[in-house]
C-alpha cells in the first residue's frame, strides 16, 4: 500500500503536497501502474455497439448545474416533442438524473457519487448538461471535472465537434482525444515544498483510436486532408508520441486521396483566424488540452459557445454536451432563465443521428438554423433577449409533426 504525506484543510481537500521525495516518487509509481491497466483495457474494449440490433435505447440526461438545469430541461422538451411516437412505442426511454449537481459532488467528495454513475451506466447515451468544475481557492473541495470523471468512466475517447460557417466556406470537424493528455491526471499532481508538478500521459493505444477515427471520417466523408495539432517541438515526448503515431497511421490513407499536415497548437489558433486559410481545413485531430482550446475558439467563429454541442464517443457509451460550461454567474445575478439553450439542442440532434434517428436530428438542426437567424429570437443572456424556453417553444413550433 503506497503511503502518502499530504496536507488535509478544514475548508477542502487541497492536492497532494509531499515532504519527502519518496513519498512522491511512491505517489509516482501508483500513477504509472494506472496508466499500465487502462492502456491494457483499451484493447479489451474495442468491439463498438450496433444500436440497430436495441429494442430499447436508454437516453440518460444529466441536467447539471449552474445554468445546466434550465437549458437541459429545454433540450429535453425537444427530444421528447421529436420521439414523441418511440417513446410511446418503448423504442426509447429517456431517464433524467438528477445527482450531477456540484452540491451533491460536493457533498460526496467525489467528480460522480456511485449511484450517479450507476445510473449513467444503465443508459446507452447520455445528453449532458454543463457541470462545475472547482479550482484552487474557491469553496468546494478539490474534486476531478465530472466531464473528465465521465469520459474516463465510460471511455469516451473520442470528442467529436463540428463547426460550420457556410458563408465563409469553413466545414471544419475536431476529434479531440478525451482520455489522455493533460485532463487524464489533473487531479493527481504533487505540490512538492516551493513547486508543483502535474502529469500528462499519451499512449501508443490511445492516440492511435483517436487518429484513426479522424482518418476514417475523412474517408468516409470525402475529406482530403487530415491537420495533426500538437506542440511535438517542445514537449518532445508526449506530443511527440502522438505526431509519431499520426504521422504512421497517415500512410495508410495516402491511397485514398487523403494528405497529412502537422501545426503546432500557438500557430494554429491563429490560422483559425486567418480568413485567407480558414478555407483549406478540413479534419483536425489533436491531444485532449488543445482541443480543447481550438474547438472553444472554433465555435466563436461560429457564433459564440453557445452554439456549438459535443459528441463523446466510445465503443460503447456515448455522451453529447454543450461547449461551454456552467454560467455561474448568470444564477447568482437572476439571469438563468436566459440561457442560451441551442447548445443542448444541438448536442440532442448529434445525439439522434449518432444512434441512428438521422431524420429526427435533421428536423431539429433545420428549426434551430431558423431560429438562430430570426432576430426576434435573439438570446442575450439578459432580459432584453428571449428566454430558453420562449425560444425552445418557436423551435419545436417550427418542426414537422413527428411521425
């Protein structure tokens, strides 16, 4: 049993600080005899689910907290409007929990309480809220993003995020790895005396899932070329792991047509930008922290945070979320109720096609491109736009009847 030298406060948990460079070098080892099962497990897991052979698809929502609340319940009227004729069939089920809030994390000292993710993990995808994460200082205790927590959980490996500007001819698709990089350790590092030391791990099983489901979707989808976006000059062993492997596996899909470019992540947010350039991208595959970023700045481009949902794909559960997060502050200054909910509606459309509802997801990305362009529709996040729900209730009256 490895034994830890580390400060508890009254006010929260703080991360580990060691006296002694034993107990960190200890602290160490555990982390690595981690990382040696995980990686071992991904190739355990690597048949994918088939959701044509379910009777019943279970839909879980996790309202959240913060705004999460007020925004998922909207997104949840508009699944429930569209599927109104499987769900009474019993061909879906749509489960809300509840339990994600940060006052209930809080309260167990936990990134998901066990009941919580017991019930996560007896539905087959999962439409998620924003959630809370605590930083340093603030009043909750230190405990793991529920965001992070969950794609490690249910290995969603794959964060897939589209961003589209036609106008501008940007069509650009980001698959951002979600279970390693940066984020997989945040947690776990040592404050050590004066200086303080975080982790990121990169794995040969890990960057070769992500890159390759980067290059198959550009095969399957007429794409030409693939942008790996590392900082591999740098951080010359992680990233530069994931450039080696990536560079690899795009010789295999030279015969298709499909090219392979490398940019480092401080040149390609600024090529982001570059309206003479926008144009030339395609596909994007990246370690989780730069993607992170780039699908953030991504979305602005696209017309803020709030328009933009998230897929989190593994082989067998899947989770669709907004972008953005928490919006605490709306809460504390009365503004919830103008949220902007087309984030989560959009990550129910996503949720819709990826199990197979194409023309369901369809309808409800037609009424939420018309919605979003009518100014009287307009959401400001403050009581001189419309609220979530006023602007949820044009939506659903602008979808076909469901059939």
């Amino acid at each position: 049993m490895v034994a830890y030298s580390y400060i508890h406060y009254t006010k929260k948990e703080d991360p580990m600080e060691f006296n002694t460079i034993e107990a960190a070098t200890n602290h160490f080892n555990a982390l690595v005899e981690q990382q040696m099962k995980r990686i071992a497990d991904i190739s355990a897991n690597s048949e994918w689910v088939d959701y044509t052979t379910k009777k019943i698809i279970r839909i879980g929502i996790c309202w959240g907290d913060g705004i999460g609340e007020h925004i998922s319940n909207q997104a949840e009227r508009v699944l429930r409007h569209v599927c109104q004729a499987d769900i009474r069939d019993t061909r879906i089920q749509i489960s809300p929990i509840k339990g994600l809030t940060i006052e209930n994390r809080a309260a167990h000292k936990t990134a998901i309480p066990d009941d919580v993710l017991a019930e996560i993990k007896q539905c087959d995808v999962i439409l998620k809220g924003p959630t809370t994460t605590p930083q340093k200082g603030d009043q909750w205790p230190n405990i793991e993003s529920a965001n992070v927590a969950m794609r490690r959980e249910l290995d969603l490996f794959a964060c897939v995020r589209p961003v589209r500007v036609p106008d501008k001819g940007i069509d650009w698709t980001f698959f951002r790895e979600n279970t390693e990089g940066a984020y997989m350790l945040g947690s776990k590092g040592v404050d050590f005396r004066d200086f303080s030391i975080d982790f990121k791990v990169i794995s040969n099983a890990g960057a070769d899932r992500i890159i390759r489901l980067a290059f198959d979707y550009a095969k399957a989808n007429g794409k030409r070329k693939v942008s790996i976006v590392t900082k591999s000059n740098v951080i010359k062993s992680s990233d530069g792991r994931f450039s080696e492997r990536a560079m690899r596996i795009a010789k295999e899909y030279e015969p298709y047509g499909i090219s392979c470019d490398e940019w480092y992540i401080d040149i390609m947010a600024a090529k982001l930008l570059d309206e003479n350039r926008q144009r030339e991208f395609e596909v994007f595959v990246m370690p989780n922290l730069y993607g992170d970023i780039l699908t953030d700045e991504a979305s602005q481009i696209q017309g803020g945070v709030g328009t933009a949902g998230s897929a989190n794909i593994g082989t067998r559960y899947a989770m669709f979320e907004a972008v953005h997060g928490s919006a605490p502050r709306m809460v504390t200054e009365g503004r919830a109720q103008y949220a902007d909910p087309s984030s989560m509606i959009k990550a129910s459309a996503m949720l819709l096609r990826h199990i197979g509802f194409g023309i369901k997801a369809d309808a409800i990305e037609y009424a939420l491109d018309a919605c979003v362009k009518d100014d009287a529709l307009r959401i400001t996040g403050h009581s001189n736009g419309v609220s979530a729900e006023a602007f949820t209730n044009a939506l659903i009256e602008r979808m076909p009847t469901p059939t």
